[in-house]
C-alpha cells in the first residue's frame, strides 16, 4: 500500500509562540474536547497518563524528583506517585541506565531522563551492548521495555561539549527504536507509544522546543511509530526536516513562497523506524528534495534518506538531493558562528534554490 501522509494542522491544531512554560501535565482547557499545552507539559502529560494507568511504568534519573526535572518536563510526578515510582539518582548514565535494563528485564517498564542525550555517551556500552541485544541474546526471553528520553541538539550557546545531534549514532544500531517530535502534538502521542513498547526507545526531544505551544486533544491518542507527517504543502520542493530543523523549514518555505517557491515539508516524527514511503511519495510529487537535520553531514539521517530515494525516486529528481546539515567542526560558543554552523532558515532557502536552479 503507498505511504498517506497526514496533515498535521488542521484549523484547530496551531503552533503558537512560547508561552506559559511550566505547568506540570494539565493544559489549557479550549473547550470542545482542546486544549492548550507546551511541548514539556505535552511529554509531561503522557508520563501521567500511561503512569496512572499502569503502575510498572517509573521515572528515574538525575533531578527528576525533588527538582521536577532539568527542563521541568517531570515536574509534579513526585506529588503524585511519590518516591518509588519517581526516583532521583545520583550523576552516573552508566549506573542508572544499567539499572533500568534490569528493571526492563524483570518485568518493569523504566523511563530514564537523559540530562542531555550528550550525557547518553557514558551509558553507551549499556545502551548498545545490554538494551539493543537483550533480546535478541536470549532469543526472546528477555523484553527491554525501557524508554530512555531528554533533550538532543544543540542549545543555545552551550558550546561544543553538549550540543551533540544523536540520532544517525543511535539509528545505527538494530534493537532501538529511534524517535524525534517536533511539536508537542507529536510528542504526546509518540511518548504513549514509546511507554506501551516492549522494546528500547531512544526519544530524541530538544531544549529549545520545550516552551512550543500548541493545541491538541483531550481525549486519548497516540502516534504510531513510522508513519511520516505532511507539515506543509507544496509543489515545488520537498524539505525532509527533523525535529528542531521542522520549525526552521516551515520559517525558510514561508520565505520562498513570497519568492513564488512552494515547499513541502515532512516530519519523519520517527527516525527508526523510517517511512520512506511517504517521503517518497511526496518527492515523486516535487521532483526535488532538501534533507535537513541537526546531525553532521558524514553518516547523518539524511545519507540514509538519499540513499533510499536513489533507490524508490531516482527517475523523479530533476535535480540531486540537497543536505543541509550542522557544518563539520565543534560547535562555537560565540552566537554569530553557531547560526552560521547549525542549519537555520537561510541555509535551508539557499539549498532549495540551489535545488530548483533559482
């Protein structure tokens, strides 16, 4: 069957600049049947849910307890389930992630808070070694139902030593689950879907997404993993953008269809695994593509995405896929050279210009 890709946005369904930042899981009640959430509270809002529900699920991780989380996203969930169910830890990835792969193999279903998925590297042996085999190793005895999530990327004017992109790192390897959201919409749904797996999940979020508003259902939802959604429509040129790098797109095709370029862009939402379908559809659509991730070039997202459209749209490009990608060097600390490294708006429109020979 071909891939359908769904519009995000329908009229009740917005992006609305930050707002109210921190407010535990409980939204903004629109009436019929919306309300309005951040990004952290839309994650916050799912751990509630799925923790209410089924009483395996428990959150641990550094500061998640006492001081509601480092981005505030597990704020409140100590009131509520107390102590046993929402655990701070002391500063070792390896230690805590250990942990969980055993409480995963037990019977319990962990959620670990990654203070940065740079932090991630320190566990990586745990990660890699333990929670992507566990099953596999013992032929199926052992499920790993363990969701290990926190903020990805760059933030702002943290320098080289955490602004780390992970998710070509993480994709790369059978037995995880790789998920990045854009929007809280998203983030919600995939976060429920992330908590009812038996299987590791890597839940890519980003700090600077955390204050997103947007206006999503009351009622129950999820987002299934794999399936692409339509951020934009248009003609002209597909832009294939992941997380943060969504909002950067949409702001670069507002600007080219003032210049009369129309893009469409499309959120992966899961990385793995990915629907190269319905990116391929919409290719198949514009004859053009523009990948755009926070990843480096080299092995990045995007070279398997060009690999796999040379092989489903190599006769539709009118022209090669164009990449735009964090430029190859640490990050800069100053604030003129990280808008210059990471792939912002304006390097976006000059690569789908390039790509529509404008």
């Amino acid at each position: 069957m071909p891939a359908v890709l769904t519009p995000l946005l329908p009229p009740r369904r917005q992006l609305l600049a930050p707002g109210d930042p921190i407010n535990g899981h409980k939204g903004v009640d629109l009436g019929d049947g919306m309300q309005l959430v951040s990004m952290r509270m839309a994650i916050c809002q799912a751990l509630f849910e799925e923790m209410t529900a089924n009483d395996k699920i428990f959150v641990m991780g550094e500061e998640v307890a006492e001081y509601n989380g480092a981005y505030k996203v597990t704020k409140g969930l100590l009131d509520i389930f107390g102590a046993k169910r929402v655990v701070d830890t002391p500063i070792t990835e390896s230690g805590f992630t250990g942990i969980a792969v055993g409480a995963a193999m037990t019977g319990l279903r962990p959620v670990i808070e990654y203070m940065s998925w740079n932090f991630s590297m320190v566990a990586f042996d745990q990660i890699i070694s333990n929670a992507s085999k566990m099953s596999y190793m013992t032929g199926g005895m052992f499920s790993i139902p363990l969701v290990m999530r926190g903020p990805n990327g760059a933030g702002p004017r943290v320098s080289s030593q955490h602004s780390h992109a992970v998710e070509a790192l993480y994709s790369h390897f059978p037995g995880l689950i790789v998920v990045s959201p854009s929007t809280p919409y998203d983030a919600k749904g995939l976060m429920k879907t992330a908590l009812r797996q038996n299987n590791p999940v890597c839940f890519l979020e980003n700090e600077l997404l955390y204050n997103l508003q947007q206006e999503i259902p009351i009622g129950e939802y999820t987002v299934p993993f794999g399936v692409a959604d339509l951020k934009r429509q248009g003609k002209d040129c597909t832009i294939v953008a992941i997380n943060r790098c969504v909002i950067w797109a949409l702001e670069a095709a507002e600007a080219l269809a003032k210049e009369g370029i129309e893009c469409e862009v499309v959120d992966p939402r899961s990385i793995k695994p990915l629907d190269i379908g319905a990116i391929s559809d919409s290719v198949r659509k514009t004859n053009r593509c523009v990948v755009v991730e926070e990843c480096y070039q080299t092995g990045g997202v995007g070279a398997e995405i060009c690999a796999q459209l040379m092989q489903t749209c190599f006769d539709d490009l009118d022209a090669p896929v164009e990449r735009v990608t964090t430029t190859e060097n640490p990050m800069p600390y100053a604030e003129n050279l990280e808008n210059e490294t990471l792939p912002k708006p304006h390097r976006i429109i000059a690569a789908v210009k390039k790509a529509c020979y404008r």
